[in-house]
C-alpha cells in the first residue's frame, strides 16, 4: 500500500515475519483513517464493535465481511452476538499489526456504512 492509495482501496500482500510488523509511529498516522477502531492487547490488535439494530442485519454483515475477507486472504476475529458484532485484524505472522489489519477494517467500515 502506498500512502496515496487509501486504505479501503488497497489489496493484501502476504507479509511475513517481524520486519512487517508496524511500528508505533505508523500506527498512530494509519489510525485516524479509521474512526471508532481502537489498538488493544499492547498494540498486537485492531478492535472495533459494530451495532446493528437487528440478528439479520448482523449476520448480513458478518456475510459479507467474510466474503472480504476471504478475497484479501486476511481474516478477523469475530464476536457474533444479536445487535453486534466485534472484529478483531491481527496479523500473526508478524507477531502485531500490519498494513493487512488497517486495509481490512477500512473495508469492514465500507460495509457498515
């Protein structure tokens, strides 16, 4: 990804080993471009909840953040409940975060709004 693309237009690259594990200072630049998602679990993960007013429309969009997904081959973490549901994009071949975990959830936030 270059930081002219944005995030929810870029695509993955397979990344592994620590060398593309992003530091804290990238981190904090790709952040903002994400309202409402948060880095917890001492860096390592990207959480956020999504509320929605319903089952069906929850499962709507655990549906299609798998098909996402399965396409970019980056899959979350995910806590399916009634109204909600809370993603998680780690990227364990790096030990922490990578670029994957922010192009991922901004394409999660596509499919919320």
């Amino acid at each position: 990804m270059t930081d002219l693309t944005p995030l929810a237009q870029a695509h993955c690259i397979n990344r592994h080993g620590h060398e593309h594990r992003l530091g804290d200072a990238r981190v904090r630049e790709l952040l903002p471009q994400l309202p409402g998602w948060a880095v917890v679990e001492g860096g390592r993960v990207l959480e956020k909840t999504f509320r929605f007013p319903d089952y069906y429309r929850t499962m709507s969009f655990v549906n299609a953040l798998a098909h996402v997904a399965n396409a970019e081959n980056h899959h979350p973490d995910l806590s399916v409940h009634y109204d909600r549901c809370v993603v998680h994009f780690s990227t364990h071949d790096v030990g922490g975060l990578s670029e994957n975990d922010f192009i991922c959830a901004a394409k999660a936030e596509l499919l919320a709004g």
